[in-house]
C-alpha cells in the first residue's frame, strides 16, 4: 500500500507533462493546417499568376462612384476609389451613431412612461424591429420608401425642407453667405446640401435597426439604478429633473456605456450592407475593384484592415468614456 | 396578462392631462396608420405576385417530380416539433410543478395554428390537394402534441434526455431527402433554392457552430497559452470583420486556399463560413455561461475524483450551458436572419428569390407586396424561436438555483 502511495503516478497523469503534451499537439496540427493552406495559397496563386503585389492599387479606376465627399472620377487610381469609399462609410456611421443614440435613449425612456401606451408601442417597436433581418429592412426602406417618394412639384414640401425621389433637400449657404433653401428648376430640386435616396435609405435603416437594440441598453441601464435612489432623492428635496440629471443618469451610464460600445462596432460593420441599396460604401468599391482586377487577397486584407481600425478607434473612445463615468474611488 | 378593465385603461392612458393628450394623439395617429395600411393591403396591394410565385419562394427551382421528398421532410420536422412541445410542456416548472394538458398559451397557440393552416393555404390560392396537404400537417403537430404530452412522461427521464438528439438526427435523414443519395434521385444543390435553402444553411450553421462554441470558450478559458491566445485571436478577429466581407472571402479565396477541386461548391462555402462566423459568436455567449458558474464547482468535482474532461462535461458545463441558453438562441436567431446576406454573393435564398422575382418585368413595382410578406414571415420564424427558448429557459432552471 506505502508502495504505491509513494510511486509515482503514470506519465499520463502528470500535471506538468499533460499541458504541455496537449499544447504541443494543438500546435502541432495548427502548424500543419496552416502550412498546407498556404502552401495551396501560394501554389494556386502563382498558377493564376497574381501573387500579391500593390501595384494595382495606383493603376486607374475605371469606374464612377455616384456620390462621394472626396471629388473622384474615373482616371483617379484605385487606392483614392477605395478612400472615398472609406469616407462614405464613416459618413453614414458617423449620422448614424448620432441617429440611433437619439431614437435609442427616446424608445428605451419611453419603456418607463406613465402612460400604458407609449409603455407598450416602445416593446412592439423593438420586438418589431429585432426579429427582421436588417438586410430586409434596407431594401425595404430602399425600394418601397424612399423610391416611392413623388418627383417634381408633387414632393413633400416643408419650410426650407424637400423630401423628394430625388433625395432630401436641405437649407444652406450658398456662394458667399447666402442662406438658400431648396428651389424647383425645371422640374429638379436644386439646394446647397442633398442627401441621396440611396444614402437616406441607409441611414434611416441602419438608425431604425440599431436603435431597437440601443433602446434595451438603455432600459437595462435605468432598471439597474434601485428604486431607493429615486425615493431618496425626491426626500432631499430633488426635482423629477434635477433627480435625473444628478442622481439616476451617472449611475444608467455605467451600465449603458459597455452595452453602446458593442451597438456601435455593429452599426459600424452593419453599414457594409450599404451595397444592397445602392450606395457606395468601402464595401462596394471593394467588390467592383476585386471584378475588375482579380486580386482577391489584397482587396479583403484591405477590407479586413479597415473595418478592424474602425472597432478599434470606436472601442478605444467609448472605454475612455467608460473610464469617465465609472465610479472614481478615492 | 392583466386583464382590460374601464378602470385600468382610464388609469394606464389618462391618469393626467398630459398623459390623455399624448393618449389621444397617438391613438389618432395609429388609427390613421392603421386604417391606410389596411385599405391598401386590402384593396390595392396585388398579392397575385405571391401566390404566383409561392413554389420558387419554398423550394426554388427543386424539381417538382422530387418535391414529394420535401413534403415527407416537412411531416418528419413537423412531427419532431409536436413531440418537443408535448415533452417540454410535461416538464415540471419551478413554480408550477404539474401542469395542465392544454395550459392557456398552449390552446392559443394552438387555435391560432389551426386558424393559419386552413386559412393561410386558401388564401394563397393554392390548390386543393395541397391545401389538405397543409390540413393534414396541422393535424399531425397537434396529435403528435397531444400524444407527447399525455403519455411522455411516462417514457421516463431518458427519453426526455434522448429528445434533443432527434434533432440532428432528423437533420441526417433531411440532408439525403433533399440532396439524394441512399437510393434516391441526386438534386444537385444549384436547384435548391427559397425558404429551403434559407433553412439548410441556417440549420446546417447552428448544428455545428454549437460544438465549436463551447470548444472556443472553453479553449479561451483555458490555461494553457497556446489554446487561450488561439481563441482569443480567432474570436476576436471574426467579431470584428462584418460577415458579409467573411462571406465575399470564402467566395473568392476558399478556392485558392483548398488543392484544386476538393473546395467545396458556393453554398456549402457559405454555409462553412456561417458556421465559422457564428461559433465566435456562440463562444462568447457560453464564456459568459461558464464565468457565472463558481470555480469551487470545478474544485469540487476535481477533489471528486473526476478528471478535467469530465468534471467540465458532466458539472461545469451543464450549469454553463443552462445560465447562457438566452443568449445562444439569441445568436441562433440572428444566424437565422444572417442567411439574407447570402442574397448579396448572389444565391437564391429566400431574399435573393424574391430579388430575382422583382427583376421580372411581369412582377415590376411589387416589391412592397414582396418584402412585407418576407418581414411576417422572418419575423413569425424568430419570435417563434424566442418564445420556444423562453420556455425552455423556465423549464431548465432547478427549482434550487433560482433567478
């Protein structure tokens, strides 16, 4: 009995050799496995005869992109295509940020309201949105909203705003410091700033979508502050605004703030959808430069790279604002 | 559900002068909604889009000499479903320990079934044989719901046990229905199309993006350096590449990573990375699963005398699983609703048959018509599975455990 007490025990049940033993097979297949991809990759790759380069990157376009902040055109290279198209999507990401957040905290506070209606219409509006695809709701938004819009002097026509097939027309300076609003000439809508049907479709579909989801962060953020603490408030003498303001909101956001990073990061992947109706975001002018130049690796490394850079800035700021609310121990 | 009375409407809609005006304008504008939204569904809308093209949005362009195939896969998947929600109503609920044959959910559910099978085929125009067809399926969920719930329990623990496995199972017997094989005709898998494609990437994506899940998140758990910086890398780059570039690279660069002609066709190079896509989803999910369960768990089972597999598999896991169901099937839904990008690499599912629909002349400007129905039905699938966990949810906790 001492005997085989003191034994020690197999090789198989050595708690330092076991790991070790495990994470040299894992390894091990891992090397394999990738080895023989890449080995395939470089062999159908050469057989094809587009080894990676960037050379093409500086070759002209060839293509139109419709509606770009940065001024492109056709003879411009490949690489400035593909920056317009990065602007254009932090263009509908940024709105759309600013959209959501709004629309969000609206529907999440309505979910408290006193009034059983408003109480109700803010479950069926995220029950609605969150169980239809949101590819759905784009071409949906696209095709039978915003492309059913009247054309001409039939528009939807408020002070200084048109919302028209053609787009939305919007008030601005113009030549100087003229203030114009939108004009009809010749049948077309003229004004100093235009959204695109195309761009609308998107933003109101990306802001529609992505607020359902910001709604329940902040409905779980405002739960988890305890009921005393209102109570408690309202005995020292605290307004219903002034309580909010001091008291309930510095305590929802620290809980709100992790939940909006995550909606964010997909609001920003999610515009890469922006393809189906119609804009031109990185996406899209990713896929036409693949079907014109073939180099398939380089293009998705691109796109890869950029949407990455884009979780990562928007997680490095939103953990800044994380740091700013939470609690700070003394 | 509280119940409507005159004095909990007056209370919940005009308990003050602000509350009754918001009330009243939002009643207003909801009747005017309404009321459109009905006149045009009603008397404008051409439903005939739908109804001409019903098959192509069920099966595609499944050979019609083959689609008895399909039905009898409907008769099996529907019969599976009546069985679990009989099994899963027997079960005992924490504050309920028996519970009725037919509870109050239960007979809604099922008047609202038999109200949409004999109403919904009618009203699409299909024709009679196919209409008792549907009659048919109806009646087999609900018998089968009925045997379930009235001899099931007296099949014991193990079947109870035994029910999740009829799932894959059925997947098995699905995959040779509808692809052939074992005897039956070959239906190559560029006529597979609509609602059914939708479903055999969805399934084909959560059958095996479950176990890998759990691979991940136990891997990103684990203390070896190797397994947990694989995981954290393989998790955190997929989550952060939006999955319709995923899916345009398994389209273009799965051929060049796969010895020539051993890649697989384009829907299965979706369907893998649908698969790849989730499992870094779910793998978050069930770390948050196992996290919530208490390391002196894995201690105890340990100083038991278990060695690590089993002490995860038969202690850790079970508890992990159960704490992070909600958040799986939320992942499961959104895969389900994640098959529409497939429309954007240009396959026909559900999404991408009625892209093709609209892009015929005959059928020009019925996109509202289209997409409305498509919205009903997506939603119908994913709230129906919302509910099902709910109930499972409920079901799962041990009495001790608590919430």
């Amino acid at each position: 009995m001492a005997g085989r007490l003191s034994a020690s025990p197999p090789w198989w049940q050595n708690r330092r050799l076991v790991p070790w033993l495990v994470q040299a097979a894992v390894g091990l297949v891992l090397v394999v496995v990738i080895a023989f991809l890449l080995g395939n990759l470089v062999r159908n790759l050469s057989a094809a005869g587009l080894l990676l380069s960037w050379r093409w990157l500086g070759q002209p376009a060839s293509f139109d992109i419709a509606e770009s902040l940065l001024p492109f055109s056709a003879s411009d290279p490949y690489w400035r295509g593909l920056l317009a198209g990065l602007v254009n999507t932090l263009r509908v990401v940024g709105l759309g940020f600013v959209g959501s957040t709004l629309l969000g905290t609206l529907v999440g506070s309505a979910s408290f309201s006193s009034n059983g209606l408003v109480k109700r219409l803010a479950r069926i509006y995220v029950e609605v949105i969150r169980n239809i695809p949101l590819l759905l709701q784009l071409v949906f938004w696209y095709f039978v909203v915003f492309l059913a819009l009247p054309n001409g002097a039939a528009a939807i026509q408020l002070p200084g705003i048109v919302l028209a097939k053609s787009g939305l027309f919007l008030p601005g300076f113009e030549g100087g410091l003229h203030w114009t609003g939108p004009s009809l000439v010749d049948g077309v809508w003229q004004a100093p700033l235009r959204f695109t049907p195309e761009f609308g479709a998107l933003l109101t579909g990306l802001v529609v979508y992505t607020a359902a989801f910001i709604a329940e962060v902040v409905r779980g953020g405002i739960a988890a502050v305890p009921k005393g603490q209102w109570e408690a408030a309202t005995s020292l003498g605290l307004g219903p605004l002034l309580s909010l303001r001091r008291i309930i909101i510095p305590q929802a956001l620290r809980v709100i703030v992790p939940g909006l990073n995550t909606q964010y990061i997909s609001l920003a992947k999610n515009s890469s959808l922006a393809v189906a109706c119609g804009y031109t975001d990185l996406y899209s002018v990713a896929e036409t430069s693949l079907n014109q130049t073939g180099r398939a690796i380089e293009v998705i490394v691109i796109l890869l790279a950029a949407y990455l850079a884009i979780d990562l800035v928007i997680s490095l700021v939103m953990n800044g604002l994380n740091r700013l609310v939470q609690i700070k121990e003394r | 559900m509280p119940r409507v009375t005159p004095t909990s409407l007056r209370k919940e809609l005009f308990a003050n002068p602000l509350d009754g005006l918001v009330s009243v304008l939002l009643i207003t504008g909801l009747a005017a909604v309404g009321y459109r939204l009905l006149h045009w569904a009603l008397t404008q809308a051409q439903w005939a889009v739908i109804q001409a093209n019903s098959t192509l949005f069920a099966v595609g362009r499944y050979p019609i000499e083959q689609q008895w195939r399909l039905w009898l896969l409907v008769a099996l998947l529907v019969a599976a479903t009546g069985l679990s929600w009989g099994v899963l109503r027997g079960l005992p609920l924490r504050d309920r320990p028996i519970t009725a044959l037919w509870p109050r959910n239960d007979r809604i559910g099922a008047i609202v079934l038999v109200a949409l099978g004999s109403w919904a085929p009618a009203a699409l125009g299909l024709t009679l044989s196919i209409q008792v067809r549907w009659w048919g399926l109806t009646g087999l969920l609900l018998l089968m719901r009925w045997l379930a719930g009235r001899y099931g329990s007296r099949l014991g623990k193990a079947a109870t046990r035994a029910l999740p496995l009829v799932w894959p199972l059925l997947y098995l017997v699905g995959m040779v229905l509808i692809g052939g094989g074992l005897g039956l005709v070959p239906v190559g898998t560029n006529e597979w199309g609509g609602l059914l494609l939708t479903l055999v990437e969805a399934s084909f994506a959560i059958l095996l993006s479950a176990p890998l899940g759990v691979l991940l998140a136990l891997g990103r758990r684990s203390s070896l350096p190797l397994l947990r910086w694989g995981s954290v890398l393989y998790i955190e780059f997929i989550r952060g590449a939006p999955l319709i570039t995923l899916l345009f690279l398994g389209q273009n660069i799965l051929g060049f990573l796969l010895p020539g002609g051993l890649a697989p066709d384009r829907i299965w190079r979706a369907a893998w990375i649908l698969t790849f896509f989730s499992a870094a989803y779910l793998a978050e999910a069930v770390r948050s699963g196992l996290a919530a369960v208490p390391r002196g768990q894995l201690e105890a089972a340990r100083s038991l005398g278990l060695s690590l597999p089993q002490a995860l598999a038969q202690v850790v896991l079970p508890q992990a699983l159960r704490i992070a169901l909600p958040a799986t099937v939320g992942q499961f839904i959104s895969l389900l609703q994640d098959t529409t990008l497939l429309s954007l690499i240009g396959l026909l599912d559900l999404l991408g048959t009625a892209r093709s629909v609209m892009a015929n002349p005959l059928f020009l400007g019925k996109s509202a018509e289209v997409y409305l129905t498509l919205a009903v039905l997506f939603w119908c699938c994913c709230a129906a599975l919302g509910l099902g966990s709910r109930a499972l949810e409920r079901r799962l906790n041990p009495p001790s455990l608590g919430r």
